[in-house]
C-alpha cells in the first residue's frame, strides 16, 4: 500500500552546493517517502545539478523548478513552489539547512489537529557558517 504524501518542502535556491548538503539531511528522515520536496531556482554549477538529479533518481520525491525571478526572487520562488504543491501541508526550507532525523514528523505532528494551520519552529545555523553578529 502506498504511503500518502503528509506535506510539500519548497526549497527556493540559487544553486549554492550547500542545497545537497539540505537535501541529504531531508531524505535520511525517517518519513521522507511521505513527503514531496519541490527545489526552486536555476543552478547553474553543472557539478551541483549532477547531483540534484542523482538525488532524485535514486530518492524520489524530489521535483526541480529552473526559475528566476527579475524581483522578489526568494518570495517567488517560495510561492511557484506553494502554487506547484500537490498537499495542504507545505514547509519552506532555506537551502543551507540541515533538518535533524525526525524533523519531517514534528514538523507535520502539529498538523494532526484540524485547528493548527499554521506552525513555526526555531531557526539554527550550522556552525560552520559565519554569522554577521560574529567578530
């Protein structure tokens, strides 16, 4: 029997090779053949749109939408992604983003009661990552 699919998780990018690094720690959850992950923007490195494509050859669930927008780039692309959403549920990931295992279910748990629709979790960087607050 097939599972159903709980949520959509829009990815707006330009192509940075850290979207793999998000869509690596996306398909080790538990739950992500219960979901659809839509990645939005060009990606012009040839090496990182290799691996965009080895990624949904050998997961699945994994769409690409080569779009560009002249303005409001990051909110375009966020909203092709929502209007292309085959679920109520959607989720929007910035693409220098790992999730934790488990993610994918806490993030849809809240959703099991017909009167949450909306849900925000806490922000956390990676480490590796130099911050704008940092000397």
């Amino acid at each position: 029997m097939e599972q159903k699919t709980k949520a959509t998780i829009i990815i707006p990018t330009v192509g940075r090779p850290c979207l793999l690094q998000t869509l690596q720690s996306l398909a080790q959850n538990p739950d992500f053949q219960q979901v659809e992950v839509i990645v939005v923007g060009e990606i012009h490195d040839a090496a990182v749109a290799g691996a965009l494509q080895d990624l949904q050859a050998a997961k699945g669930h994994i769409r690409h939408l080569p779009l560009s927008f002249s303005a409001g780039d990051s909110s375009a692309k966020k909203n092709a992604g929502w209007r292309a959403a085959a679920t109520e549920v959607v989720a929007f990931l910035d693409d220098d983003v790992i999730v934790p295992p488990g993610w994918i279910t806490a993030m849809t748990a809240a959703f099991s009661d017909p009167a949450v629709s909306l849900a925000s979790g806490p922000a956390r960087p990676p480490e590796n990552i130099t911050r704008i607050s940092d000397p």
